[in-house]
C-alpha cells in the first residue's frame, strides 16, 4: 500500500522508501518501521500532510507515492 492511499485520520507503518529522495525522507522521518498519519491532503491531491515521529510533513503526490506501508 502507498502513503497515497491513506485516507485523512488513517495510520500505517512505513515499510520501504523506494525513491532516488530516499535519503532525504528518510532524514526528515520516514524511516522503515516509522508510524505515520495522513493529516491532511490537498484538493487535488497534490500534497499531502503526514505527521511521523512527533513533526509534520508535506509531501508532493510524487514523493509521497514512494513510501510504502
């Protein structure tokens, strides 16, 4: 399941990071085994607000679709 698929309210287990900005999720908390939270996504779902290891974070739909739960 992709972070995409989340809906507002819903929480899943970061599983893998499959992205050349693999890194730099990872160093903003998206870690494997990391709790996450959809808290908000965008009209268009363009972006999406997660929160994970006590911050928030905004995503683009591209970034966001490489987290897998």
């Amino acid at each position: 399941m992709k972070l995409t698929e989340l809906k507002v309210g819903e929480r899943g287990i970061v599983r893998s990071v499959e992205s050349p900005l693999g890194g730099k999720l990872r160093a903003l908390g998206l870690c494997e085994g990391e709790t996450v939270e959809m808290l908000a996504v965008s009209p268009l779902k363009g972006m999406y607000l997660v929160g994970a290891g006590g911050i928030r974070i905004a995503l683009r739909r591209e970034a966001a679709e490489c987290v897998l739960l």
